[in-house]
C-alpha cells in the first residue's frame, strides 16, 4: 500500500459516520509541517500568515509551538477580531481603507497596542487621522517595500504588484512622514518576495522553464537580499528602534532567514501545503488540509460524478487554480467541464471501484481559502477525529 493509499484509508475511517461535503486537517502532517518550517528559518520566528489558515484553533496551536510568533492579518476587521480574541502581535500585511476599523483601533489602548498597520503613502496616514474620530491612540506603523526584479532598465518586471516604495530613499522619505506626524510610530518593514517564495521551481514535465524560474529567482534574491539590507539601514537612521524587519514566504524561508537584515519570516501556506506548494527543490512537505465530495454517480465505465467541487482558488484564471482529486490515485478531470459548481465528473479507472456515497478527496489550490467553503475543520489524528473546530465563515466571518 503507498503512503497516500494509506492516509486515504485513515481518512476515511475517521469519516466514516460523516456525510461529504466535509474539510479535514491531518494534524499529523500540520505539526510536521510547523517543525519543518521552523528548521528551515534558522532560529529566527516565522510570523504565521493568517490567511493561509483562518481558523482560529489552528493559529493557536501553531503559535504555541516554539518557533512561531505573531500574526499577519490579511484585513483591519480580522486584526482587531484577533486582537480582541487575546493575540497580541497582529500585522496587517495589506493598506486598508476600513474609516470605521480605523476609528476603533485608534480608541482602544488594547487594540492599538496589538495591530501594525500597514502604509506605503502618505495619503493612507492621512485617511487614517481622518478616520480616528476623536481616538488619540498611537497607531504601530509598518512600511513595505517593493520586492520586484527590474531587467533590462526597469523594461522587465517580475513580481506582484504591491507597494510603490522600490529605494531607499523613498522608504527614508516615508519614514521621515511618519517621525514627524503626531499619532504614529513606525515600529516595522515588510518586504514579501512573492515571484520567489510563492512560485514553484520545479514544475512536473516542464524542465526548461523549471530551470529559467531557478535562475531568476538566484538573480533575484541576490539583488533583493543587497537592497533590503540598504533600505533597513536607512531607515533604521530615521527611526533607530525599528521592532521587525520581515520578510519570506513558505517558498523561500530559509534564504529570507540567511539575510541578517531580516528579523522575522512570514509563512503559512507551509502548514497546509495546497497543490500550488508541490513544485519545489528547495522543501517537501506533508499536504495536511484536504476535503472530500460524496460520489452521486456512476455515468459508465471509467466515471464517476461527485456533488459540487467547483472550488476556484484566487489568482490569474487557469487549470493550476482548481482543486486537484488527490484520493483515490489516478482520477482526473474530463477536459469538458472541469471542476463543476452541482456537480464535478471524474475520470480514470479508480472510478470503477467507487460507489455511491463514498468519498472523493481533493487538494486545495491554495491555502486558506478553502475555509471560505467550509463552516468547520475536522481534526484527524491517526484515524480518528480528535476535534472539530470552526473556520472564520464558521464564526459567521467573512472578511473578504
């Protein structure tokens, strides 16, 4: 029996007594997955990306792992959410336009002691100063910086679309507009590497372009890791107790760490480990969060219909975005219609030894957002559930 023919037999037998639609979280294979991630960044703490989990439970239980320190928050309502929920260093990795959040963070002494907010213009300091309402808290700032490649005189770009804050000197810039503004304080930079921390380099049957990502992404750590060290410098003579300089991503954890002007890590797609995290040479890991769609028909040979399944992650649209049936081995989509809204048709001869109501496993595209889906996460343990606990939408939040 393969090792995947085994989990499916756990999995299986730790649902037996549940109808599918259902989500699951091998809790085995997440607390490998913490272990490896903290191995990997070299002592220095990995700030847990909430979006790639959103499920409090599990935030908690990474957190209490050595290794592990702080959140980073995805919106200002989820921060001040976790912040109330009793987590004390929350940073939020996005601007925000949010008047009414910004008003009661900037009134509570708790809120506002717990939550970094993120800014890359001057015009987000200035929304939020007009958005206190009479509150006089500090407001923890942090800055980001660009951390694109630029080839060829800036005619190539490679990375997301983030902030505008590319040298230096503009980073300096914005910190001076923060020293000098009453009501803030900047404590932080963030630089988010996504072209080589979230883009695999090892891409199943595809060797010549597996090897042109290897070589930008040398090109552009090299180029990145002398820049951050130049843009903390500077802005380290503007504001000499800056708390935290992070950076990474589950993709690139331990070459982020080897930067001595990186203070923390930020990963948390490492933990569940979605289809989109197969294709690397730098880790392994364990895929963790899984779910699983009830067989409802049998068409013919070599078919079989699962209810629902149509579970597209974000992102530019294309086949790497949908789920990918993982258990049994050997299903496949039929190109016709893909992962269906009502109903998904399966492909392969594994089909053939399936029966109505018995359960298909899928892999997410992408970490988190499969929480979006489901109101609750079964906890397996070996064989058995251990918990079950709820995601955000199970808490009846939905902050995107």
């Amino acid at each position: 029996m393969t090792a995947r023919a085994a989990d499916r037999t756990r999995y299986n037998r730790a649902t037996a007594h549940l109808d599918a639609p259902l989500a699951v979280v091998d809790l085995d294979a997440f607390d490998d997955n913490a272990a490896d991630l903290v191995a990997r960044a070299g002592g220095k703490p990995i700030r847990v990306a909430s979006k790639s989990v959103r499920c409090r439970a599990l935030l908690e239980r990474v957190l209490a792992r050595p290794g592990f320190a702080g959140i980073m928050s995805f919106t200002l309502a989820e921060s001040l959410w976790l912040a109330r929920a009793g987590f004390d260093d929350v940073l939020l990795a996005y601007p925000s336009a949010d008047r009414a959040a910004f008003a009661e963070l900037a009134a509570d002494p708790k809120l506002a002691a717990a939550v970094t907010v993120m800014v890359d213009d001057p015009s987000q300091l200035e929304l939020i100063d007009a958005s206190r309402a009479g509150g006089q808290e500090e407001i923890r700032v942090c800055l980001e910086l660009d951390t694109s490649l630029r080839l060829l005189g800036g005619r190539i770009r490679i990375g997301a679309l983030r902030s505008p804050l590319r040298s230096p000197a503009q980073l300096a810039e914005l910190a001076r507009s923060v020293a000098r503004r009453p009501g803030f304080r900047l404590v932080g930079l963030m630089a988010y590497e996504g072209h080589v921390a979230g883009v695999g380099d090892a891409l199943a049957g595809r060797p010549l372009r597996s090897r042109a990502i290897r070589l930008m992404q040398a090109t552009a750590r090299k180029e990145l890791a002398a820049r951050r060290a130049e843009v903390v410098r500077t802005v380290r003579a503007v504001a000499p107790e800056l708390e935290f300089v992070n950076g990474g991503g589950t993709g690139s954890v331990q070459h982020t760490a080897a930067e001595a002007a990186v203070t923390e890590i930020a990963a948390g797609s490492g933990l569940y480990v979605p289809r989109l995290f197969d294709n690397y040479t730098s880790f392994s890991a364990r895929p963790a969060a899984l779910f699983a769609q009830p067989v409802v028909r049998r068409p013919g040979v070599g078919v079989v219909t699962v209810l629902g399944g149509g579970y597209p992650a974000s992102g530019a649209a294309g086949a790497d975005r949908s789920p990918v049936p993982y258990l049994p081995e050997g299903l496949r989509y039929d190109p016709q219609e893909g992962a269906g809204e009502v109903q998904t048709p399966l492909l392969g001869s594994p089909a053939d030894d399936l029966l109505i109501g018995d359960k298909v496993w899928f892999r997410h595209a992408k970490a988190g957002e499969l929480c979006e889906r489901f109101d609750a996460l079964r906890l397996i343990e070996g064989d058995r559930i251990t918990a079950t606990v709820p995601t955000y939408r199970g808490e009846g939040k939905t902050f995107l």
